[in-house]
C-alpha cells in the first residue's frame, strides 16, 4: 500500500534563511539518560509523535535508538510509516488511526502496532489484525479519568474476560495517560493510578504503561514496565513546580534584517497597537506566525496582553528584548535601544533557547511548551550538532 507522505521541503540555504533552529542531539541523549535513571528499572520509550516535537523524527529517533530506546509511540499512521523508514527494526505503537480496514492493512504492511482506543477499534482489529492465524500485536488503551480515548474500565472487564476465551487479540501493552501529572498534588493521579493497577491485573501476559513525562517523575509506583516521556525528551519541563531536570533541546533564532530609529510618539507595526514612549531603536527580525513564533507572543495589540501584560521577548548580546506591537506573518519587531551600536543587521537574536526557555517563552504566549515545538515551520534552516555521539 502506498501511503502518501506529507511534503518534506528540503531544509533552506543557511545563506538565505531568515530564522535556524539548532536542535542538540547530545541533550537529548542526556535527557534520555536522566529519564532512564528516574524510571526506576521501567523501561523508556520514545514518543515522537509531531515530528519529534517539531524537531524531525528523521534526526531524533536514531538518537534515541542508539541510546537503548526500542520502543516508539506516534499518533498516526503516517506518522509511523515515516518512522518505520528511519527504524526497521523498532517497536511502534500508533496512539489514534485504525480509521478503517484499510487502515488495518497498512498496519501490516509496515508493521505497525495499532493502540486500541474503543470497542469499534477492537472488533476491526479482531476482523483483520492477522498474520495468516496468528493475530497481530497491539496496545489496548483504558481511560482511568481522562475522558479521552480508551475503554471504560467496565470494558476493560469485558475485553479481559471475552479474550481469555477467544484469543482474537495479542495485547503486548495496557496503557493510560495520566490527566494532571504535571501537579505532583493532584487528588486525580492517585485515582487514576489505583485504577490502573486493576486495569493491569486484568491483562497478566501484557506489559503495562500509565506514565508519560510528568509522570516518570511521580514516583517508582507509576512507572510500571514502560514509560512514555514526551515533552522531557525535548527539554520542556515535566513539572510545573521546581528547577527542570533536563537540558535544552531546542534553541531557535531569527536574523535581524533591519535597525530604524523611530521618534517617540510613533507606533509600531499593525493596529498602532504601541505608541512609543521614547526614541526607540527597532530591530526588525525575519521570523513571524508562519515561522511557529506565535502571534499571542506580540507585545502589544492581541486579546492575550489584557491578562498577560508582558508579552514574548527576544535575547541579543547578552540582553532580553522585548517584542514591540504585533507579530507579523514573516516578521517581529523587536525594542534594542537599550542595546545601542551593539546590535547590527544579520545578528541573531534568540526566541527560545539556552536564554529564554521554551516554556517561559510559550507563557509568555499563553501556551505550553508542546504548542510551541511543534508549531515549528520548515522555513528555519535547521542544524543538529552532536550528531556524531560523543566516545564513552
């Protein structure tokens, strides 16, 4: 089956791109590592779903691979052929997309592992999940207090009961997703995981999994025989309280293409949303929406700004920013006059990064730090130092 792949542009002439994004492979084995020693003896996968959170699934799976990382979830089936490609030896759990029997056929094809969602979803497994007569792996999804996706645990007593007699299915995994991990204090994670313990005695042959970033944090009991760390991977923090355990993944820049001094008094890009109180040096930057620098990031003239005074920020020699009036499609003002003759045309200055991480940078926002990952355009020019792991 052919399945039609999304258009992947080539990456941009770093001489003519506007923004470049860095991502570093050698964090992202760190973060693994970290995750490795908080599991507690659960194995890791990889959930590089996105993309990889935007950063490409071709660069960051074989990373992960090679740091000891077999097991891998997307969220479709595309998703997963792209993977499969980069990975033909990898275990990949699909998390949504057994559409149709159509879809089943694909899974076959490329050996991809369907996580089953619903009753709808077991019975078309049931019906066409086989390899001659030996029906095919699968995860089996159990909601304990999501209301997402997944059986109820009333299914869940029935799936367990009807299997244990017809043998239709193979689950080699159970898994949950927990609602609030991020708030270690959340009266629902222990809920949520007393009712994943009944979940997971009802299926003994089958590994069990409830924990994803946040959770690999909560404490050896939620670890399970897997956990499926996203966004920690990635360098976004897996809780909301406390320093952050991992390292930046992802640092991402946009050249300046023009300085002008504007007069106090005058405004500042669409809506004269700012007046400026001051002679202000504006540094314009070749980066906007179309870029994944989101327009509730703008300092000024967005509905966010009512409830959230202060708006994104950028750092340049050594000094924050801040964005001036409304981020445009290709373009972002930013205010340098503080900054003086030290800035020029063609520096770079830093959106998100080393400086201003990825999750104070999607406050400021309004979002998370996932949003701002993964709405990453292709114009970037992308570079990926430490793709050669280090010796030891």
């Amino acid at each position: 089956m052919d399945l039609h792949l999304p258009y992947d542009p080539p990456n941009p002439d770093p001489r003519l791109a506007g923004s470049r994004l860095t991502v570093d492979l050698d964090a992202l084995r760190h973060n693994y590592r970290v995750l490795s020693a908080q599991a507690g003896g659960a194995r890791v996968a990889g959930v590089v779903k996105a993309d990889a959170y935007g950063l490409g699934i071709e660069m960051v799976a074989p990373v992960l691979w090679a740091e000891g990382c077999r097991i891998f979830f997307v969220a479709l089936p595309e998703e997963g052929v792209a993977l499969r490609r980069v990975l033909p030896e990898a275990w990949i759990f699909v998390l949504a997309g057994l559409f149709e029997v159509g879809s089943a056929e694909a899974y076959r094809e490329w050996g991809l592992m369907p996580v089953l969602n619903s009753t709808t979803e077991i019975a078309l497994w049931e019906a066409h999940g086989w390899d001659g007569e030996m029906p095919r792996p699968c995860a089996i999804h159990v909601d304990t207090g999501m209301n997402r996706l997944g059986l109820t645990l009333e299914e869940a007593v029935s799936l367990a009961a009807d299997n244990a007699l017809t043998r239709a299915l193979t689950p080699s995994l159970i898994l949950s997703h927990l609602a609030c991990a991020d708030d270690p204090g959340h009266l629902l994670n222990r809920r949520q995981l007393e009712s994943f313990q009944e979940v997971a005695r009802l299926f003994p042959e089958a590994d069990s999994s409830l924990s994803n970033s946040a959770g690999t944090f909560l404490g050896r009991e939620f670890g399970f025989d897997l956990v499926r760390p996203g966004i920690a991977l990635y360098g976004g923090r897996p809780v909301a309280q406390g320093s952050n355990p991992m390292r930046c993944v992802a640092r991402f820049e946009a050249r300046i293409v023009q300085l002008r001094r504007v007069p106090a008094g005058e405004s500042v890009s669409y809506g004269a949303s700012v007046s400026l109180g001051r002679d202000t040096l504006v540094a314009v930057a070749a980066v906007g929406y179309a870029d994944g620098y989101l327009r509730s990031s703008s300092g000024r003239g967005v509905p966010l700004r009512r409830a959230l005074p202060r708006g994104g920020e950028g750092f340049v020699h050594g000094a924050r920013v801040p964005v001036l009036g409304r981020v445009t499609m290709d373009l972002t003002m930013f205010d340098v006059t503080d900054l003086g003759d030290a800035v020029a045309i063609g520096d770079w200055i830093e959106l998100f990064g080393p400086n201003i991480s990825v999750d104070e940078a999607a406050t400021a926002a309004g979002t998370i730090a996932y949003e701002m990952l993964t709405s990453l355009g292709r114009r970037s020019d992308r570079h990926y130092p430490g793709s050669e792991p280090a010796d030891g």
